[in-house]
C-alpha cells in the first residue's frame, strides 16, 4: 500500500498531552482546519473544557481521559477513537512531564516517572497507532525536542528522555520502510516555548522554573505538527535558537558543555513563587496553552517555515545566485565562475537526491529550462 497522507479536513487525530500547551494548541488548529479530534490526557475537567470549546465552534471533537504510561489506558484511546469516528489517521504522541533540579538530587522514582510519561508514553501510543495505521495508512508523530540532541543542565531526567524518544522514532521509521508500511514517522523537536510546562514540572530549585530564551509559541510547534500530519517528513526542528545550541553541541562539545553549564542555569529560573504543586504523578491545573510568565512567545520562525518548504528555499537560493553573477557582470564573472557553477552544482544535486520525485516533476514541466540547467551544471 502506496503512502498516501490525507488533507487535514478528512483526518482523524489523536492527540495526547491535549489538556494544555503545545497538545491543546495542535487540537485547536487542527479543528479549525476541518479535522475531528481525540483529546487525551489525565485531567478531565481540562479536556472537557476544551472539547465543549471545540465542538461549540462547529468543530469535532472527543476526549478520552488516560495516562499513556499505561499501555491499557492507550489501548482504551484506540477503542474510543475507533467507536467514535470509525478510526483515525494521524497520531501525535505529546504528552510530557519534567523535573527540574541537579541530576543527583533527583529522586530515582522521579526519573522513573519522568521516563514513564515522556518515553513510555510514546512507545505505547506509537504501538497502538501501528495496530490501526498498518492496514489504512497514516503519521505517527513524535514530539521530542532539541533536548533530543543535547543535554542542558538541571533537566537530566527530562534530556535523557528526549534522547530516548529520538532513538526510538528513528528506530521506528527505519523498520516502517523496510517493511513497507504506508505509515510516515516524524519527529518534531521544539526549542524553548511558551506554555506552562515549567509551571507544571516538579522543582528542586529554589526559584520557579522558565524556559531560556529564545521563546517561541505554541501555535508554531503546533503549525509544524499539522505540517507533518498531511507530508511525510522525517523531523522538524522548531525555532533556531535551538538548532544553534544543538550546532554549537556538535561543533565544539567541550565548549558548549561549559558555556550551557554557566548559561542556562541562570536563564532557566524567574523572580517570584514556586509552585505548590506539580503534575508529575498526578494531572495539575490544565486547560491553558501560553505560560503566564513569559507571553505568547514568538509567532512565527523564518527557519521552521524553511523547514517545511525546501524547494521553495533552493529556488530562492538559486535566484539569488543567478542575480548576483548578473550583478557581477559576466567579464569579472569568468574567474569565480567555476566556483558559482561548482556551488550551484552541490546544491541542485544534493536537492535532486533528497526529493527525485519532486525533481522529475519539475523537468517534465519545464523541460527547457531543465536543458538549460543541466548544460550549464555540466
């Protein structure tokens, strides 16, 4: 069975962690844009709220109140969404707990917990997905985040987590394709956004908790989710400033194990009152998608969105190329020209490779300036 991913209107998702943040932010975009939704989660006063909210607008809505570390409480999501709209097509696994404070002082049913909720809960989810999407096709995505590539500081339990979920999505697809399943696995890894996710994790620090700036909103984690329900993308990272710190990991290691070890400290902590209580093992005071301490976050990432438009950004590449070697003048042109020809060349080529279909589809529409392109790459 071909791969086939279907327009947002025609789709049934599962969501879980729907109760606040980044999960509340998705189901409310993806309703407005026409598809019916399954809300999960352990409060079910939040997601009555959202669900009522949600089916008042017009929208389709439905909510199933469990914890997915327990893979009975996910198999129960399956049957519900099933019973109500005779399957689904897409599921994202977002439900995510977190504990800040020194990896040591920590207690370890703390860390069980953590790994339970965050990397458990997207093992069970992913599993029951496969049970339903094997045979119709469909996305399971997975929320992870820049964490997934990086450590920071105070957040151990929560890092190690992610890394975890990155390992197992990865995983995951690979054996998808070698088996052919017409089932498209996504990672999503959001940098820091602006929902109450610092409000809701268990504190050992003696400040509240916030996320470092750069803060994103949640309705841009929510928009790339939403992207990868309708194409079959491999991962999306959300916001830069995230993807400069995991650059910045991969370039120069010990550095950046100083650098986040004096940095984040500092940034991850705000003046006032902690919390007296947390969500850790029981579900807290949902229903919001922004935190109250940091705004709505930045709207929009010019990085996300180049993420989810890869040909439009070679195209806009290549013109900037061609206007420059115009600007240049085609005497000056002759030295450097190998070297542009050699650029445009890598890039073409490597852009062919990762999407041959869309490539072909190209030539066939345009078989001149294909001609034209390939003689001059030659």
């Amino acid at each position: 069975m071909r791969l086939k991913l279907k327009p947002l209107a025609e789709q049934v998702i599962v969501i879980t962690g729907a109760s606040s943040g980044i999960g509340l932010a998705t189901a409310k975009k993806a309703a407005q844009a026409g598809a019916a939704v399954v809300l999960v989660a352990r409060s079910e006063t939040a997601l009555k709220l959202a669900s009522d909210e949600i089916n008042a607008q017009g929208g389709r809505a439905h909510y199933v109140v469990a914890d997915v570390g327990n893979p009975e409480d996910v198999a129960k999501v399956g049957r519900a969404a099933l019973a109500r709209f005779g399957g689904f097509d897409t599921w994202v696994n977002d439900a995510g707990v977190g504990v800040y404070g020194d990896a040591a002082e920590i207690p370890i049913e703390d860390h069980e917990r953590v790994f339970r909720t965050n990397y458990f809960g997207v093992v069970n989810g992913s599993i029951e997905a496969l049970k339903h999407l094997r045979a119709r096709g469909g996305a399971i995505i997975n929320v992870g985040s820049i964490l997934s590539d990086i450590a920071a500081p105070l957040m151990s339990a929560y890092s190690a987590s992610k890394h975890a979920v990155k390992g197992f999505t990865d995983s995951l697809r690979i054996e998808l394709l070698r088996e052919g399943a017409p089932v498209s696995v996504s990672l999503i890894k959001p940098s820091s956004i602006a929902t109450p996710f610092p409000e809701h994790a268990r504190n050992f620090m003696d400040k509240p908790a916030r996320v470092p700036p750069p803060v994103y909103a949640p309705e841009v984690v929510a928009d790339a989710i939403l992207h990868a329900a309708v194409h079959p993308v491999r991962q999306i990272t959300v916001g830069a400033g995230g993807r400069q710190m995991v650059l910045t990991g991969a370039a120069a290691p010990r550095f950046a194990d100083r650098f986040f070890g004096a940095v984040i400290p500092a940034l991850s902590t705000r003046k006032g009152r902690k919390p007296r209580t947390d969500s850790l093992y029981e579900p807290g005071v949902d229903g919001e998608v922004h935190s109250a301490h940091v705004g709505s976050g930045r709207r929009f990432s010019v990085y996300t969105e180049a993420q989810k438009h890869r040909g439009l950004v070679l195209g806009v590449g290549l013109l900037a190329l061609a206007a420059a070697a115009a600007w240049a003048g085609r005497g000056r042109l002759e030295k450097v020209k190998p070297l542009v020809r050699q650029a445009v060349r890598r890039t073409a080529l490597k852009a062919a490779r990762r999407h041959p279909l869309k490539a072909a589809r190209l030539a066939a529409r345009h078989p001149r300036q294909a001609l034209k392109l390939a003689n001059a790459l030659r």
